[in-house]
C-alpha cells in the first residue's frame, strides 16, 4: 500500500473493530517495513487516537455506536434547530446547493421552504420530505440504495449521479470531527458519497453540535483542509474553535 494517508486510515479502521495491533501483523498485511510500520503508529499516536505498547498499539478513543435516524432525531433537538436555522441565513436565491442526509441537516431543509430559485440535491429521504412541496425548491434525488438506518441514498449510483454537477454550497453532517483526523461517518459508502459530494461543491459547511467534536469513526470522509465553515453550538470548546480557526475555518455559534 503506497499511499501513507490510506494506510494509517486502514491501520486506524483495524484499531476500531480489534481494540489493538501488532506492528508483526501489520507489516505482511500492508506490504511495508516494520521501521514505516512504527511511523504510522507514532503519528497515530501524537494525534491522540492511540497509545502505542511494546510490539504494537491499541486504541485511545473508542467511537461511539452507530445509531438509527430515528434516535438521532431526539438527541440534541433544540440545538439542531438554532443549527439549521443559523446555516439557512447562508442560503441565497439562486444558489445551487447539496444537504447531505441525516437529523443536523433536517432544520435546515425546513428553514429554507420559502425560499425562490434555490436548486438542492439531496440523498436523504426525510430531507426530500421536507422540501417536496416547498414551491420555490427545485428538489433533486441522487439514485442509489437506500439504506433504511439513516434514511440515505448511496451507492456507486448515488456518486456517478453526482459526477455532472457543480454545487455553490454543500450543508454536511458528520458523526465525528477531530483535529487532527478530519470528518468521519460510522458507514463507508456514507463517507465515499460524502467525499463526491466534498468533490463537487465550491464551499464545504459542516454542521455539527459540539458533542460531535473529538470524535472519530471507522470511516474518513475528508480532512479539515477541505472545510470551510462550521456550523455548531455554544458548547463548542476553545480548544475546537482556536483549533479551527487556525486552520482558517470559519467558526459560526448558532444562538
């Protein structure tokens, strides 16, 4: 494995599932030497997600479990509404924009039914309820499967859908941001259509509620060079918002 990003994120996804590594393993699987092996784990390491031990490493920070759209709906309510509401003032008609599935995104598709001329791609089904009958809302859907826990579209089908359009304003939920590690989601074909997404639009706006910050789960979706505004809550740390502003994020508190 050439590409030294892929192969810790790889070391990082085996860290999540096992708990811990051994460099003795890691060097036959990856086709690389123990010397680069050592590397990767002390760069993972100085990232706070692992604590390395004689012969290999195991994971600091635990992700936490993957849950369904319906219980993320009741987790964090009020906050995601003032979110959404706060990303909504972004919007401008005319503007082209992606909202990405999931419960963050949800009050935002609602604040902008009133507006004219606005184009939106989605793969969220509850986020194309939202907006159906919104009458200045021209709705498109990606194709693909539908993945019933979060009310998603993915699949090759959904990217290749992707692949003819470009989008002033993609309005993203994560499930983990981290400094160091970038934006995460718990499912691989959720973060390889979120990366397309990434991919196609002009400005990348996260919106996360701040408990979301310091996490990291199984499966990158980019790293925070490729971020342009947060969108979070007044629980958000001085450490996270230094941290990304320093990054030359812009850092937004919804009210």
């Amino acid at each position: 494995m050439r590409n030294t990003s892929e192969r810790r994120e790889r070391i990082l996804q085996m860290l999540v599932k096992q708990g811990s590594v051994q460099v003795s393993d890691l060097v036959p699987l990856l086709g690389v030497s123990a010397v680069t092996i050592r590397s990767d784990l002390a760069t993972l390491e100085a990232q706070g997600l692992v604590t390395r031990s004689y012969g290999g490493a195991a994971l600091m920070r635990q992700p936490p479990p993957e849950q369904t759209i319906r219980q993320k709906d009741g987790l964090n309510a009020t906050l995601k509404e003032r979110i959404g509401a706060c990303a909504a003032q972004l919007v401008q008609p005319g503007d082209n924009i992606i909202i990405d599935s999931g419960s963050t995104t949800v009050p935002l598709a609602r604040h902008i039914r009133a507006l004219k001329q606005v184009t939106v791609m989605t793969n969220g089904l509850n986020i194309a309820w939202e907006l159906a009958d919104a009458e200045g809302v021209d709705l498109m859907l990606t194709g693909g499967r539908l993945r019933k826990e979060s009310l998603s579209i993915q699949g090759a089908q959904a990217e290749a859908c992707l692949g003819a359009y470009s989008f002033d304003k993609l309005f993203l939920g994560v499930d983990g941001l981290d400094l160091q590690f970038g934006l995460t989601t718990h499912h691989e074909a959720e973060a390889s259509l979120n990366h397309k997404m990434v991919e196609r639009a002009k400005k990348v706006i996260v919106l996360s509620d701040a408990s979301k910050f310091g996490r990291v789960s199984l499966h990158r979706i980019v790293q925070l060079d490729r971020v342009h505004t947060v969108i979070t809550d007044a629980g958000i740390s001085a450490e996270y918002r230094d941290g990304l502003q320093r990054l030359g994020i812009e850092v937004i508190v919804a009210e």
